[in-house]
C-alpha cells in the first residue's frame, strides 16, 4: 500500500520569521515610546535591543517549527521510530523484528482498513504480510467460483520470486483458527509470472565519466525494486526515464520492443540487462 503524496499537515501555519520579527520590533518600540524612551536605532545590526529581539524571534520561530514536526507523528504516513512503534499499538499492530519504517506502515494501513474479521482483501494482505519479513507484496483475487481465494505473494529478495518456504509459512498463517473464516480455502503462490529481459542503447554525455555506462544495470535494477510492482507495467518511458541523467544524455530501447503489460496479482521481474554505448553526445 503507497504512501500519501499529500505535503504533511501543519499544526501551525505561516510561520514566517521575518513578518514575527517585525512585529515584536514595533512592539517593542510602541514600549519604548510609552515609557519617553526615544528609540531611533532600530535599523542598525548592532543594537542590542534589536539583536536580542532578532534570538527571541528565532527561538520562538524554532519551538514552532518543532511544534509542527511533532504534530505529523501523530499521522501514519510521516510517523517514523520509535513514534510509530507507539502509535501502531493504537491499531492493535506490532514491528515485527528488523521490519524498516515503510513495511511498518504499509502493515499498519492494511490492518486499519481491513479490520472486518473475513475481509476485505486489506485484512488477507495485511495476514499475509504480518507472516513473514520476507513478503514485500500481496495480491488477492478469486475465480468466482468456489470460496477460494488466491494469493499472490511479492518477496523482498532480489527478483521478487517467493520461495516454497515462504509460500508455506503465509498458508499455515492465513489458516490460523484466529484469522480465516471457516469457508475460506486459499491457494498461495508467487506473483512473479513474467521476467523480461532488457536491451539499451545509451549515450554518454561529452566530459561524463565512463562509470556511468558501467553502474547503469545496478541504477535500474535497484530502482525497479524499489516500485511497488504488483500490478505495475514495465514501460518503456520508465525504462527511458530511469537510464537518463547522471551522465548520460540519451536513451534507445531495443528491448522490450513494446510496453509489458502486468495483470493485478503480477509482478515482472527483470531478466538480463544488455547495454551498448552509442558514444558521447551533447
């Protein structure tokens, strides 16, 4: 489950420091004024009335800030450490251990959405993915036809195809007395069904570095694992898009000849990587 794009939400807007301290600069010289004080310096950078207002102004201009950044902790999507440790015991959720902050959190929505006892699909993904470190994906979906439902599960190893082992962990999970409901039958496999193997032609802008040629598999590879790829299509513009930059300037995509097309409870996975050089370019 993706995390929310939205800008994190403030507890308290506009803190602008130069509007606060302007304010508390006409504060204090209407004080001034009061008391028969003439107080015709202001402006200069070395006036210890100013210099003291310009601390007090970004002391208080801090503690606001920090007021806003403790304020997001309470919401899942920008909680993290130890605030989210706490805040998941709100919703009945446990880290499981050596579980990073975004499993953690993913975990944590699907429980919160999936709270009905037989569903929906959210409380199987979340079983699922409560089994075993190891799942980094769930799809569910059934044939209409019988009370079974399939599994389809994403690992977090390299490629993505769930071993035996894991499989049979997150069936004898899901089948736990506490967590099925006594109709349900489910067929658990991996959702790896496509490796596609990948052919680029690249170009190498004029003073880059010939590293950049030599690091690229190990960039795409690393960015396609980071996607949430259940269901995600391999296309070539991702292929284009992710190659480009970091010294090289142009991108032809031999391989696949046409868009990968995956369905819901897919996940493709990268085969070989083949990439030529087609010199260096502006």
């Amino acid at each position: 489950m993706a995390q929310t794009k939205l800008p994190p939400p403030e507890l308290i807007e506009n803190i602008d420091y130069e509007a606060i301290l302007a304010a508390s600069l006409d504060r204090l010289k209407t004080k001034f004024e009061a008391a028969g004080i003439p107080w015709t310096v202001g402006e200069l950078e070395t006036d210890p009335a100013k210099i003291l207002q310009e601390e007090l102004v970004y002391l208080v201009v801090y503690l606001l800030q920090l007021g806003n950044e403790k304020f997001v902790l309470y919401f899942v999507d920008y909680s993290y450490g130890v605030a989210l440790d706490v805040l998941a015991t709100f919703y009945g959720v446990t880290r499981m251990q050596g579980e990073d902050d975004e499993r953690f959190k993913t975990r944590i929505k699907l429980h919160i959405v999936g709270r009905s006892g037989g569903g929906p699909e959210e409380r199987y993904k979340a079983l699922a993915m409560d089994a075993h470190l190891d799942v980094k994906g769930v799809a569910i979906w059934d044939d209409g036809v019988d009370p079974t439902l399939h599994v389809g599960i994403l690992s977090a190893v390299p490629g993505g195809h769930a071993s035996d082992e894991l499989l049979e962990t997150v069936l004898a999970h899901l089948n736990l007395p506490t967590n099925k409901v006594t109709s349900d039958r489910f067929s658990v496999v991996s959702a790896v069904t496509k490796t596609i193997d990948v052919a680029l032609k690249v170009q190498l802008e004029e003073h880059a570095r010939n590293s950049a040629l030599e690091t690229l598999e190990t960039k795409l590879r690393a960015a396609w694992e980071a996607e949430d790829r259940l269901g995600l299509d391999l296309t070539r513009a991702w292929l284009i898009n992710t190659a480009m930059g970091d010294g090289i300037n142009n991108v032809i995509v031999d391989a696949p000849f046409t868009d990968v097309v995956a369905d819901p409870n897919e996940a493709i996975a990268l085969g070989t990587i083949s990439i030529s050089s087609m010199g260096r370019g502006r």
